[in-house]
C-alpha cells in the first residue's frame, strides 16, 4: 500500500512564526503536491514537484515556499505565519505513469494548522 | 480558466434513501476523479472515468461521466450511515500536473 506520512497532525504557532511543514511517500513516485483545504473551498494547490529539486507554483503560492531535495520527502514552509494560513494542509503523491494522465493522487492524513 | 462546480455542496439525508452529486464545467476533461474524505483523514480515490459515456459501479455507488466529458454524476442507492463522508470530484485538464477540484459535498446518512 502507498503510505503519504506528515509530520504533524495538528500544530499550534504564532503570527511571525517559520513553519515547516514535511510530508513523506514511500512509493517512489515522481509528483508531489501541497494543498490548502478551507470549507466551501475545495482543495487549492499551494506547489507541486515534478521531480527533485524542480517545483511549480500552484493556484496560491503566496506567503509558502517548497523545498524537495530527496525524491520522497516535500516540504511546505510558511516564511512568516499569518492568521489567514490557518487551514488544513494536505500533502499528496502520485506516479507519473502515462504521463500520470489518470493517475491516483494518493493523500497524507493533513495537517491542521492553527495560526494565533 | 478551467472550473469544476459541485452541487449540492450539503446534504443530509435518511438511511436508505438515494442521492445524486453532480460536478459541472463548461471546459472538458481527459478524465474525472471522484475522492472520500473522512473527517481527520486524505482523501482517497473512489473511480477513475475516462471516456465520454462511461458508467462505473462501486457497490451501490454509480459514477458517470457525460457524453462530452464535461460533466460527471454520483449515484447513491440506498445510502448507509457509512455513506457519510466529504466527497470530491477532480478533472485532469490542461496541465499534465494539475487536477481541477470541486468544492465537495458534505454528505451525511442518519441511521
């Protein structure tokens, strides 16, 4: 089974704060994505990596930054918290078979994010 | 800009009734996902649906995807307490990378 760990499930910071967001995926796959999920929203894509070391901007990349220097951890960083970044944050992988047209996105368990 | 509306976005619903989910865009789509969110948990896929037409059975769910292949539909007969869940549709477009979500469906079965 694919497994997608996150190393935080909850987490608690202040406005100013770093915070380093990482996520993990055992299956070898090439893509990886982070995402915000906020009610009434869907999800919204922050960045994605298609490989090491490259990296896309998403739908709302302001305010993150990503780092992916090994193929299976991606990490989220939030330079400088802020109140409208609390939300649920999810991590997700997926292989790039067929050009990953069709592909599973398989999903960590989130990271939900409180920003005071 | 490609969109996906989902509809309803909320629905609570008795045992043993049956629900449709509905997920519209003017754009189309190579394919269409459908996802299940448990609360504290990723989503995970449901189905895949490639080509314009195409119906697919889970069990008592049924997913189709329209002719066009702008538009894609979930059926639930005779839901169950174990239905309830957040249910995301997702459209592979343009971009090789990205999927195009909906909004979801919160869906709740009341035993």
């Amino acid at each position: 089974d694919v497994k997608v760990t996150q190393s935080s499930r909850y987490l608690v910071k202040r406005t100013g704060e770093k915070v380093f967001l990482e996520c993990v995926q055992d299956m070898d796959h090439e893509n990886m994505f982070w995402y915000r999920q906020d009610p009434g929203l869907g999800l919204r894509l922050i960045y994605f990596s298609y490989d090491v070391k490259m990296k896309e901007k998403g739908d709302i990349p302001e305010g993150y930054s990503v780092s992916r220097e090994k193929k299976e951890r991606f990490s989220l960083i939030l330079e400088s918290a802020s109140t409208n970044q609390t939300s649920m944050y999810l991590c997700a992988s997926r292989p790039t078979t067929r050009g990953g047209r069709g592909e599973t996105q398989y999903f960590g368990p989130g990271t939900r994010l409180l920003v005071l | 800009t490609q969109l996906l509306e989902q509809s309803p976005q909320f629905l609570s619903i008795q045992e043993g009734e049956n629900l449709t989910v509905y997920c519209n865009s003017s754009s189309v789509f190579s394919s269409l996902q459908w996802y299940r969110q448990e609360p504290g948990e990723g989503p995970v896929l449901l189905v895949t649906v490639v080509t314009g037409g195409e119906v697919k059975k889970l069990k008592r769910l049924t997913f189709q995807f329209g002719d066009a292949r702008k538009d894609s539909s979930l059926h639930i007969t005779a839901a169950q307490p174990g239905d309830t869940g957040l249910y995301l549709c997702a459209g592979e477009g343009d971009s090789n990378y990205q999927l195009i979500w909906g909004a979801g469906t919160k869906l709740i079965i009341k035993p």
